[in-house]
C-alpha cells in the first residue's frame, strides 16, 4: 500500500478552527528491531490490546485506510511504519507513525509474550525519536491489568504517555465521563483523550497532540478551504 493521499483534518482548537493537510504513506512493516527504519523524523508509536480500536483509529486520523482493520484480533504482529508530510514533495516525513502489534488476547497471548522480547520491547525502550507513546484503552471495558502493565512499563522508561479512550461514541456522556473517572484511577494518569474513530470526536486535540511531536510545528493555516 503506497499510496500518498492529501488529508484535510480540521480541528477546533478554541473558537478557531484550523486545516491540518497531511499526506500518509506506508513506509513498511518490521519483524525485528534491524528491519526498523532509519529514525528520519519523530516517532508517534500506538499501543493497545487486540480489538482496541487501533487500526480504525489510526485510519479515521489519516483520512485513508492506511492501518489494516482486522477481522482476527491480534493478527498483526509486525511493527507498522507510517510516514506524514506536510508538504509531499519533502524529502524526509515530518512525523512517523508507528503501529505496534495489538496484545492481551488469550488465544495467541502466548505468541505475542515470545514476540515482545524480541523486538517490541528493544523498539520501545531504545528508539531514540520515539517522542510519545499512545496508549489506546476501550472506553466501554473496565481498566484492564495488560494496559497497567504497560504503561507502567513505560513510565519506568521515561516514556512520554498519552492515553485515549476509544470508541467513545458507544457510551452516554455520564457513562463516559465515570468511564474516564475510573481508568484514570486504576491507570495512575492524570489526563484520559476520549476519542471515536465512527464520529470522529477527540480528533482534533489528537492532532494536536501529534503535531507537537514534530520538529517544526509550523502546519499550513488554510482558512480557505473551510
Ligand atoms: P484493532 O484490533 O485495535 O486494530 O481494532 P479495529 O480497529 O480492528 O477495531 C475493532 C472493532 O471495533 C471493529 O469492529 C471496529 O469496527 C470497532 N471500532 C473501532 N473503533 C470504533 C469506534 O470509534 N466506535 C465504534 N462504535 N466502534 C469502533
């Protein structure tokens, strides 16, 4: 998959609304940390348990499917690289994405606790462009052990987190908010991103947060395209 669409993203950002142009490539998948790209830009990786809602979420930011949306839980087990370019003419991408392998479902947890080692854990640990971490937990299912574990796994690394509850759309503004209450109990964060891939809410302040991973922030303000 190579394609290099253009992508409209607008975010609400105060009373101000602005246009975010992004131009996604697949840039490839790895099985070990040699096949791992050179670090030509900063890195946004996305974590979360199988069926989490990664692959919908990743594709509703990009405006394409760029992330495969499996029918099989847990079928990716690859790290997945994701070039952004403000400008696609640039040489070298302005934010990489990467796609981690989803974890936690019983059937292949065994697989995937043999993988982690390999090459999931030294990507996370030693990846030096890696600036955050996005840690996806299911809005709609109680604070799991797997995403503690995890978490607390990269905050003992200095790992900057983010944490966003997806499929925010399935929940009732009280149902959601005692949601967010409890997992940032149980989760030890201060802040929890609600987001829905389906409505498309909490995107914007996701935008956000990418693009000040990037080295120059400066995104075109395109007022006329509105
Ligand atoms: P992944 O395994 O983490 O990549 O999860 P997927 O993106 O494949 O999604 C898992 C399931 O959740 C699929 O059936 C999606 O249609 C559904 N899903 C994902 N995001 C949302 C969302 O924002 N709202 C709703 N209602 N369903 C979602």
């Amino acid at each position: 998959m190579h394609s290099a669409l253009g992508r409209s993203q607008r975010s609400p950002l105060g009373d101000q609304t602005i246009t975010i142009k992004v131009h996604a490539r697949f840039l490839k998948s790895a099985t070990a940390p040699e096949q791992f790209p050179v670090p030509t830009a900063p890195e946004v990786s996305f974590l979360g348990r199988s069926n989490v809602g990664k692959s919908s979420l990743i594709n509703a930011l990009l405006g394409q499917k760029v992330a495969h949306v499996s029918s099989t839980p847990g079928r990716t087990r690859t790290v997945n690289f994701i070039e952004l370019r403000q400008k696609p003419e640039s040489l070298e991408p302005d934010l990489i994405l990467a796609d981690l392998p989803g974890y936690g479902y019983a059937k292949i947890s065994k697989e995937i606790r043999a993988e982690w080692p390999k090459f999931i854990e030294p990507y996370l640990s030693e990846r030096e462009s890696l600036r955050l971490c996005v840690c996806l937990v299911d809005a709609n299912v109680a604070p799991q052990k797997s995403d503690r574990q995890l978490m607390d796994w990269l905050r003992h690394r200095d790992r900057e987190l983010l944490v966003v509850a997806t499929k925010a759309d399935r929940l009732s503004s009280n149902q959601l908010s005692q949601s967010l209450s409890q997992l940032k109990r149980e989760h030890q964060v201060e802040q929890i991103l609600p987001v829905s891939a389906k409505t498309g809410s909490g995107m914007g302040e996701l935008w956000r947060k990418l693009r000040a991973c990037m080295g120059n922030s400066e995104i075109p303000v395109d007022p006329a395209s509105d």
